[in-house]
C-alpha cells in the first residue's frame, strides 16, 4: 500500500522540487519509505506502506534495462502466479514482492496488462523508449487515482491534496448535494478529474486519452443451478478470496462491525489463519445504534484478539478531523466511525479486512426491498403518501417513519428515479433554494449513464450495478481508503475480487432478494459460521446516531459551523435557507440529518483545504478518545 504521485512535462523536463512536495502531501499513505524517478519530462515518486518484501520492495521499481518504471498503489493478489509464468517466458526478477510483475507484465503484454490483475490497484508507468506514460486503475475503483491536465503536461496523483486546487466545479458541487459525494469523473475542483475504475489513461506526445478495459456487471444469463449447490460454491469462493486478501508479510486483521459480512470475513479469516486474528470494533452509547454485543459473539466464537470502541459525539474534535482527512467534500457520516475504528486497528496491524461490497453485489440494502415492492404498489404508496408524511420524526436507526417518508415519495417514479429517490440527500428544488441558483446539470445523468450500459439484464440487477459503479466507488470506498490511510492503515476488501463478483453476477433475483429477505443466498451460505442473531439480523454497518446528535450535543456546534459569517465568506449557500432546516430538524419536523451533515462535511472541507485555515486538531487529541 502506498501513496504515488507524478508529473509528466511538455515543455522540458520534469520539476524535481515540485515532485518533492507532492510526495510530503502523501506521507501519511506511505510512511515506511519513499523513493523518485526522474527521467526527462517524467517524474515518478511513491510513498510506501511496506506489506509485502519488506527488504526489497521499494519504489520505483524498473525492468531488466531499465526502460520501464512504475510505481503502484495497492496490492495483487495473484503476483505470484504471474510472475511464475514471467519467469517461463524469460523475464528476470530482482525483487519478491508484487509491484515488480508490473513491468514486466507490461513488456508482455503492452496495455492489455492491466486486465490480467487480481487485486486493488492505482499504477503509472513510465515507457522511456516509447516515451509513454501509462495510468491504470484496478476494475473495482478500489485505490483512488486523481489526473490534471495542463498545457500538455499531466499530473496526477492517490489524492487530490497532491494537485492544484483550482475553481470549484460548480457541476461538482451539485453532484455532491444529491449524493453527499462526488462521483467520476468529477472532482471538486473543474480541472482536476479522477480516473474511473477500470480505465487506463495513456500520455503520448502532450496528449492524453482514456480508455475502459474492464467492466464488472450484471449477467444477461442466469444460474438456474440447484441451491444447494450455489451455497457450496458461494463459501467455497468466500474462501478463496480470503486466503487471498490475507498474504502478508505483517499481521492483517478485520474491521468487525458485528454485521453479516464483516462476520464472514472474521469466521474464514480465523480458519484461514495460523495464529489468533485481530479483530476491532465501533459501538455508541445510544442502544439503536449499538452493535458491540453482535461483534462480540463472533470474537469469542472464534477467539480473536479482540478491541473496541465506543464512541461518543465531540464535534469540534472528531468533524474537523474528517475534513483534514478527507481531501475533497464527503458527507457520509459513517465515515467518523470507520476513521476511529480504523485508528484503533492501526495501533496493532498494517492491514485489515473490510467488508464493503457485499450489499452492493448480493442484495443488502432496503432500498432493494423499495425496489421491488414499488412494483407492485407505487400507486398505493402515491394514496398513502398524506398519512405517511403525518408520521413523528424518530431518531433511531432506519426507522420506520423514515423509511415509509421516502418510499411514498418516490414510488411512482421510473425505476431508476425511484431508487435514486430512497437515498436523494437534496432534491433540485431544494439544491436551488439553498444555493439560490438553478444548474442545468442533473447529477442523476451520470446514474442514468451506468443504467443504460446494462439494457436487456434484469431490473434488479441494474439497479445493483449503479450502486456497484457509483456509490460504491465514489462513497464506500473512498471512506474506507481516506480513514485508513489517514492512519496507514491498509484496508482490504476481499467482497470485490473477481472470484466473488463474476459469482454474484449471475444469481438470479430471488437468491438476492426475496419479499422482504436481503442477501437470501449469503445468508445462507455464511448460516453455518456464524450465530444465528447476525445471520437472521437487521442489516449491520458502521452508522451513527446523527440525527440525536445534531438535536442534542452536536446542535451549537452545527449552528457555529454554519453561520451566516461563514456561508456568506464562502458563498456557496444562503444562510437562510441553512438556518431553516437546522430549525426543521432541531424542531423535531422531519429528520435532516443528511442534508445538515453534507452542508457541515463542505463548509469544513472549504475552510481547511480551499481557505487554508491552520488545522487545530492535533493527534494526541484523537488518540485520547481511543484510549
């Protein structure tokens, strides 16, 4: 795991010192060591995170003549197996680890080489006799990469702090009201742009160009094997992953939420292992949100090394630090936990297993549940809606007033609207109000994009697909990299690895979802691994309890952040119309959690990575609330 970054010039060399101050920005992705390549126009440079070959591991890494280097983000699982069939067609090795099967892949292969991976991966490499640079992000968007063209040269870089900041892209910022984040290829700045997953960027002669090589996606057939035999072959390939996800050469634990897949990966990871596993918990003190019992039975069952956390809500502590963490606006609020737990995983393991992936790919959410049942009932949602809206406002989790409010808002619509509808955090009116400006941009094209690429596959399985190519790229796993990395910790997500998906692709709906069941054939495959409560339980994850939060010891904190000082000084928002929902919410009217948490993620983000404010947190602060 590293941070890598570079710089490709038209006119003249590459700029050393601006490299170097490029590659600081990334230190906390990389602290073990660092190392550059200078080669004319190109420069090359990668902060490492030793997990693999720790001896002879470090980058840049070159071929036999030294005519290609790379540097790489990540790890693949199947370098081994690679590098032996390297090794039978001549190519001579000099390290033990995986970056090197990269170079030599490439000479083998030319730009074909990157669908050869198995792993999680952001790579550049430089051909100096072809005078090409070549940028290559693994299929499942896993590892971030960011890329600024400018007067034919290109940077790039693992995160966007590493870049010129630039004009805010108002388009950006538009996207991120609807989805409390910014999908690709947008980035919160108009110049800068991310590379998708599963795309290869070439730089040749001050031109550069993108193209796709991989697109994991629904199947246009079906299994129609028999169930049983689909539960032996889920577990079976669970379990592959896994031992996969665990080579290492520094201990790997697992970020154990107490849910079902984090419980599965726990379970196959303790019977994968040699040695006890590590395993590292969040909980909360208000009981809705508590799932410390849950992650407990799965410990104890398989006898890990087991720590846990509970958190409590310090806004002037814990919000500014995901700001600094986080290097363009992200308003997922699980983020706080997933930064905390990552954080305590860090003071034992390099590395950690996560579980992001398994709702997108085996039917997790309730919005999939919405999905199905407004087929049958979008008209009597529409009758229901005025009896629905009466409902009182809860502050539990998932509660049922809330999720009754969105469904009866949105079951009318075409399918994709609709799903869109169950998680919209501001609607286009509502953008409008608070920005005071209408944009003739529609976020949602960019889901209906996706949606059409897999026109004639089931409807279901379309709708999982836009989860699988939005908001698991642009949200689940750029908080899970962001809070790990903030700590250099290397996250792991064995759901995403082609054994996995090319199996999950092909389940028919109802081994899916069924009625109001989720992950029916997950379920039943991990059944036997785990405690009946987490496999027959309600969905698990690292949530939290904002919306009693920002009525309770959070409100002050919010009202501060979003004063009328601040969002006239930045100018993005009316103060008026912020002020009125966080009344609305305080009142108890309607839970506005989201909303007021994306408008706190971006007033924070601003102030510290656009205005440059001096960062007040410091890390002793944070790791008291550990201890």
């Amino acid at each position: 795991m590293c941070g890598i970054c570079g710089i490709a010039s038209a006119s003249g060399p590459a700029d050393p010192e601006r490299l170097a101050r490029m590659s600081a920005t990334l230190v906390h992705r990389g602290p073990d060591s660092d190392g550059t390549l200078i080669d004319g126009p190109v420069g090359l440079a990668a902060r490492r995170l030793a997990i693999i070959d720790l001896e002879t591991g470090d980058q840049p890494i070159a071929n036999e003549d030294g005519t290609v280097h790379v540097v790489q983000n990540g790890e693949l699982y199947n370098y081994r197996e690679l590098r032996a069939e390297l090794e039978r067609q001549g190519h001579r090795f000099r390290t033990h680890g995986d970056t090197e099967v990269l170079v030599h892949l490439y000479e083998q292969h030319g730009l074909d080489f990157a669908r050869r991976l198995r792993g999680m991966f952001s790579v550049a490499l430089w051909d100096s006799a072809a005078r090409r640079l070549v940028l290559a992000r693994d299929r499942y968007g896993i590892k971030p990469l960011y890329y600024r063209e400018s007067d034919g040269g290109l940077e790039f870089a693992s995160e966007l702090r590493a870049l010129p900041r630039g004009e805010i892209d108002l388009d950006a910022l538009e996207a991120f009201l609807a989805f409390n984040s910014i999908p690709a290829p947008l980035t919160i700045f108009r110049a800068t742009r991310k590379l998708p997953a599963g795309y290869v960027l070439v730089w040749e002669d001050g031109r550069a160009g993108v193209e796709r090589y991989a697109r994991p996606g629904p199947a246009l057939e079906l299994r129609e094997d028999d169930e049983a035999e689909l539960i032996e072959e889920l577990r079976a390939r669970l379990r592959d992953s896994v031992r996969a996800h665990l080579v290492s050469d520094v201990p790997v634990g697992v970020l154990l939420s107490g849910g079902i897949d984090s419980s599965a990966l726990t379970a196959l990871a303790a019977e994968e292992s040699a040695e006890a596993v590590r395993t590292f918990s969040i909980g909360f003190e208000e009981r809705s949100f508590d799932e410390l019992g849950d992650a407990r039975l799965v410990a104890e069952r398989y006898g890990t090394q087991h720590r846990e956390l509970v958190l409590r809500p310090d806004a002037a502590l814990l919000l500014p630090a995901l700001a600094d963490a986080f290097d363009e606006p992200f308003a997922d609020s699980s983020a706080l936990p997933t930064y905390l737990v990552s954080q305590l995983a860090a003071q034992d393991v390099k590395v950690a297993l996560s579980g992001e992936g398994g709702d997108e790919l085996f039917g997790g959410y309730y919005t999939y549940v919405a999905d199905l049942l407004a087929q049958r009932a979008g008209g009597l949602a529409r009758l229901a809606r005025p009896l629905v809206e009466r409902l009182p406002t809860s502050t539990a989790r998932a509660s049922l007033d809330y999720k009754a409010k969105r469904f009866v808002r949105a079951a009318h619509l075409p399918p994709l609207e609709r799903h869109h509808g169950w998680k919209e955090i501001f609607s286009p009116a509502e953008r409008a109000r608070l920005t005071g400006r209408r944009s003739e941009f529609d976020p949602v094209d960019l889901l209906r994009a996706r949606f059409a690429e897999t026109e004639g596959a089931e409807l279901l399985g379309r709708l999982q697909d836009v989860d699988f190519g939005v908001y698991l790229v642009d949200d689940l796993l750029v908080k899970t990299d962001r809070a790990s990395m903030a700590h250099s910790l290397e996250a792991r997500v064995p759901f995403l690895d082609p054994i996995v998906t090319n199996f999950a692709f092909t389940l028919p709906a109802k081994q899916r979802v069924s009625g109001l069941r989720k992950k029916v054939l997950l379920r039943k495959a991990i059944g036997p691994l785990v405690p009946d409560r987490i496999v027959h339980g309600k969905k698990r994850g690292f949530s939290i309890p904002a919306a009693a939060w920002l009525r309770g010891e959070l409100e002050p904190f919010a009202r501060d952040t979003l004063s009328a000082d601040t969002l006239h000084r930045q100018g993005f928002f009316r103060p008026e119309a912020v002020s009125r929902l966080i009344d609305r919410h305080v009142a108890g009217e309607e839970d506005l959690s989201r909303q007021l948490w994306g408008l706190l993620a971006f007033t924070l983000w601003h102030e510290r990575h656009v205005e440059r404010e001096p960062v007040a947190l410091r890390s002793e602060r944070l790791e008291a609330l550990v201890r």
